[in-house]
C-alpha cells in the first residue's frame, strides 16, 4: 500500500489534471459567444440571444455536476473511492468527446446535453477529496484540504492559460485535449491511488439505486446545526459564482478582452490562491481559528468584488490576486470546519453536501446572473457582493449568539 504521502501527491496530481481539463475551455466561452466569431449555429440558436445561450451553457455544466456530487461522495463512502473515482473520470472523457462532437456538428441541443452528463462525472471532486481527509492522522485534516486546494487552484491557473493559447486550434480540439486529461489522470488513479475506505461488494441495480436514496448527501441538510451553515454556505456560493460566471462577460463587454487576457487574468487569481492555501491558511487557521477567516474573508471578498465593477483596468491584475488570497480562505476553511464539526455523518458525505451547494449555487447565478447581465454584466456582480454581504451577516448570526443575561442581572 502506498503511503499517505505517496496517495496525497496522486490525489492532488489527479486534482490538478481533472481541473486544467475542466478549466481548458473556460476563457474561450464568452469571447467565442459574445464576440461575433463563434458558429451562427451555436451562438444565434433560435434567435436567443448569446448572453442567455451561454448563461445556459453556464448553467447546464454546473446543474450536472450538482446531480453527481449530490450522490458520489456518499457512493465513495458505500462503494470505495477509488473505484468511484476511475469511472467517473472514464465517462468524464467520454463526455468531453461528446461536447467535441456538439461543436463540430454546430448542435447547441447536444452542446447543452454533453456538457449537462460531463458535468455528473465531475462530480466527483469530493471523492478526491474525501480520499484525502481520510488520510488523518498520518496527515492533518487541514494540510491535505490545503494541499488539495493548491493543486485545485494550479489546475485553475494552467488550465485556462492553456486554452486561451490553444483556442486557434478549435473549441472542439480544446474539448479533446480535456478528454484527454481525464483518461490519464483515470490511469493514475488506477494503478496508484490506494482505496481508503472499504469498498464493499458489487450491488444489483435495485440495490445500487436504493443506495444513492439512502445515502445521498441532500439528507443532512435536515440536521439544524448543519443546516445553518449551509444557508451561509449557499449565500456565499451565489456570490462566489458570480464573480466565478460573470468576470469573462465582464472582461468582454467593457474591455474587448480576448481568450489570451482572460487566461492570464484567471492566472493572477489562481497563483494568490495557490500561494495561500499552500503557505498561509494552515498557520493563519491556527492562530485564530476557522470561524474568524471565515468571518473575516467573507466580509472582505464582498467589499472587493463591489469595488472591481469601479476598477480601471491597470488595476485589475491587484484586484483578482486580491480576489484569489479571499477565495483561498473561505474555500479552505469551511470544508475543514464542516468535517471536524460534523465528522460522525461521513467524510464522503459532507464534503459531497459542500460540493452540491456550490454547484446549486452556480446553477442558480447562471440563470439569474445572465438575465441580470442582459442591462450589463456589472449587475451581476455587483448581485454577488450584496449576496456574499448577506452571507457575512447570517454567518455572525450563527456563530456570534447574544450573551444570555443572568435573571439577577436583569433584576439589578
């Protein structure tokens, strides 16, 4: 068996590959439908117009991948990770040549529906991640979730600097060479990745369905004390989704930006939250605590946000690596809070449930923020700071209860 040091660098390395592929098309988008080059077939479907096809393009991915996340983690928790793993990588590619087919065929129906099945297989971010929480005690809860998220965030940096220098070869090509990332990080995973939890015997069908019933993540949002959490999880999420969405639209609109500057706008981002979770969360979260950076980045990537609507574009860079140090913070904390707080429903679980939120949260602004952006991309995130406000303000309610006054208090 591998050690946990040796499976930590093979989940982070199948974590860095599984989203450059994910983030290889992500700066081509809304230049390809907001620019006048992309195919009449695919960007004037229907007369619509291309801010809305491509919110729903915005929306079909992340509506997948919230169906998959909602069940993997706790699949990976009944079944085995690894095994969970390298299926959902194999059709993740399948899927991809499919979204590759789309294009090629000027098909925006079978566009929408690759993207919608790709996006249940990438569900699977919380299996990897899963894997390595259960590394502990070998390794700490918080240095793996920290290391994951710096390979997250590398794949978020190379990936779409890839793609906008690869967009001359074809969306179609770019969606290949995705595919292709997720065959090989399957590989790896096959042949290297320790399974760390228990899978148990192949079940019927019957069984298997009763299973993702039984099992699904969704049923912890009954429990109270997670539940609010989840509000002020979901509140930023939104928020976090509309600068995630709506920043490329915003780059096109006001700017001209082309594939090439939206990458290395994305690279700025990126490198601060790699930087961040790799060197800085862990000690930071020692000191003070996860409650404290979650109060404290939430209430600043809010403020931040509103202020890049007014940034003149010099400045922008700073404010994306700004933008990119907050994000790191949240992004790192809450997972780990969740898991020691609620650490008896499942690793499998919970994060499946942290998953699912953040892509109920990216349906919810495509379709939102999109109608939003058809007076102006800014509103939509400027919508996103007024939702990550609400969210500093449900998260001091929970966490920062009134002191009870004692009856003799009161009387004096």
């Amino acid at each position: 068996m591998a050690s946990p040091r040796a499976a930590l660098f093979t989940v982070m390395l199948v974590s860095f590959l599984a989203t450059a592929g994910v983030a290889l098309p992500f700066p081509m988008l809304a230049p390809y439908f907001l620019s006048g080059t992309g195919d009449p077939a695919l960007v004037a479907f229907l007369g619509i117009p291309p801010k809305l096809l491509l919110g729903m393009l915005l929306a079909v991915y992340p509506l997948g991948i919230l169906a998959g996340s909602s069940f993997l983690g706790a699949f990976s928790d009944h079944f085995g990770r690894k095994r969970v793993l390298v299926v959902t990588l194999c059709l993740g590619a399948a899927g991809y040549a499919a979204t590759a087919w789309a294009v090629a065929a000027g098909s925006y129906p079978l566009f929408l529906l690759a993207r919608f099945l790709t996006g249940v297989c990438e569900g699977n971010d919380a299996v990897a991640r899963s894997i390595a929480l259960d590394l502990h005690p070998h390794i700490s809860r918080s240095q793996a979730i920290s290391m994951v998220f710096a390979a997250t965030y590398a794949g978020w940096l190379a990936g779409p600097l890839m793609g906008g220098y690869l967009m001359f070869l074809g969306m179609g090509t770019v969606f290949l060479l995705a595919g292709a990332a997720l065959l090989f990080c399957a590989a790896v995973a096959r042949f290297t990745l320790p399974d760390t939890a228990a899978a148990q015997a192949s079940l019927p069908v019957g069984e298997l369905l009763r299973a993702a019933g039984t099992h699904n993540s969704l049923h912890l949002w009954r429990e109270p004390p997670i539940r609010q959490m989840l509000v002020f999880h979901l509140l930023y999420t939104l928020g976090l989704n509309a600068c995630y969405e709506f920043y490329p639209v915003w780059l096109v609109e006001y700017f001209g930006s082309d594939p090439r500057e939206i990458a290395w706008l994305t690279v700025f981002m990126t490198a601060a939250m790699i930087f961040n979770s790799a060197f800085v969360v862990t000690r930071l979260r020692a000191r003070v605590g996860s409650v404290v950076l979650l109060d404290v980045a939430t209430a600043c990537f809010a403020v931040t946000l509103g202020l890049l609507v007014l940034t003149p574009r010099p400045l922008v860079p700073l404010v994306f690596a700004v933008l990119g140090v907050l994000i790191s913070l949240n992004n790192t904390s809450f997972p780990e809070y969740m898991i020691e707080r609620f650490t008896e429903e499942g690793s499998g679980r919970v994060m499946g449930l942290i998953s699912t939120n953040f892509y109920v949260a990216n349906v919810g602004m495509a379709i939102f923020g999109s109608l939003l952006a058809l007076a102006g991309s800014r509103w939509s995130l400027l919508a996103g700071s007024l939702l990550c406000t609400a969210a500093w303000l449900w998260l001091r309610r929970v966490t920062h209860p009134p002191v009870e006054v004692a009856p003799a208090a009161k009387a004096s």
